[in-house]
C-alpha cells in the first residue's frame, strides 16, 4: 500500500524560510508532487521530483531522498500570498498516473 | 481556454436522491479523474479514465459511478447520496508529465 505523513500545521513569519516535510511508504516508486491549495481553490501543481536531490523553481524548492521516503517543500521569502495548504502526493500504482495525496499541510504565514 | 469546468458549483442533496456532477475539458488530454477532499484526509481518488470509453475504480469508488463517451466529458454520478458524501469534489485532467489541472470544485451537501 502507500502512506504518506506531514504536518497538519506550521506558522512562519513574513520574510523567512520555511520547510514542509512529507514521508512517504510505497511499494514502487514514480515520482513525488507537491501542490498548493489555497483555501476554498483548487490545487495548484509547484513541482515534481523523480530523482534525488534538490529542484528550484524561484521561491519555492523541492528536495526528494528515495533510499529515505523523505522529501521537503522549502519556501524562501515568504510573503503573505503564501498562506495555503501544502498537498504532498505520489501516483497510485496500477492506476495510471492518479495521484494519492497525504492530508496536506496549512501553512499561516504571519507579519 | 477555459481549461477544467465543472458544474454546480454548490449543492444540497436530501438522502437518497441522485444527481450528476459535470466535469469538462478543452485541453484534449486523455486521462480525467475524480477526486473528493475531506476536512484533514487530503484529496482521495474516486474513479479516473485513461481515454473514451474506458473507466476505473479508484480509492473510494463506492456509491459514485462514471463513463467516458467522449474525450472531452467525464460525468459522476451520486446513485443515492448518503451523508458521507458530504465533501467537495474536484475533476482533474492529467498532462502527459503526470502534471494534474483540477477544475474549480463542487461543494455538495447530504442532508
């Protein structure tokens, strides 16, 4: 089966660096997707890791360590707009190239 | 482009009544799917299709059914809502990088 775990919650301060961490078990493995949800909204796709090591994409980075099921969502400057909840999500094997997510991490973001 | 459209965008269903939520796309890609998000559970997957006339289960498949005539539509039915299936219900279309779009959401209600 897969399981995957994060924070139900973290607040930061407007201007820092904030890490949201996701473990994650799966009998195979094909890639980890971090989206981004803004209350009331759809989610949003920021990244996609296959390989380890660290992507950068501007503000936001993701970094991925499969010998660990461990990845990370690193967001730099934060700003107010950032206040959303941060979904981690795997494909579900067998089933094409659906994801099964974890229950997302909200993230308040405070002057 | 419109992207992902589904209709209604709000609903109040009585216990045992049926209904169909609509779900379309102008992106022309071949595989939809059907996710509903709890309060704290993530988004979990109902049914997904890889293309016209194909369907199948996904996580939580029961109480919901689906068909594909056309690239462009994928339909899901509540055969008799219950109030577990008080949630919000999103269509995704997947680009061939595994990259999900979801529509905008429909908020339903069993009472």
């Amino acid at each position: 089966g897969q399981n995957i775990d994060q924070p139900t919650e973290m607040t930061a301060t407007e201007g820092a660096i904030v890490q949201i961490n996701c473990t994650y078990q799966t009998s195979g493995f094909n890639g980890l997707f971090w989206y981004q949800q803004h209350a009331g909204e759809a989610p949003t796709f920021l990244s996609y890791n296959v390989l380890d090591g660290l992507e950068e994409k501007g503000r936001f980075s993701s970094f991925l360590s499969r010998s660990k099921g461990y990845s990370y969502l690193l967001l730099k400057e934060l700003q107010m707009k950032d206040s959303a909840s941060y979904l981690c999500a795997v494909p579900i094997l067998g089933a094409g190239n659906m994801l099964t997510f974890g229950g997302g991490t909200r993230l308040m973001v405070k002057p | 482009n419109a992207g992902v459209t589904q209709t209604p965008k709000f609903q109040v269903l009585k216990t045992g009544q049926s209904m169909t939520l609509q779900c379309a796309q102008d992106m022309n890609h071949e595989y939809m799917s059907w996710y509903r998000q709890d309060p704290g559970m993530g988004l979990r997957l109902i049914h997904y299709s890889v293309g016209a006339g194909i369907t199948d289960q996904g996580e939580v498949p029961n109480g919901y059914n689906v068909s594909r005539s056309t690239t462009e539509d994928f339909p899901l039915r509540l055969l008799s809502a219950a109030p577990s299936q008080t949630s919000v219900y999103f269509c995704a279309v997947t680009a061939g990088s595994y990259e999900q779009y979801f529509g905008p959401g429909t908020r339903l209600t069993v009472t």
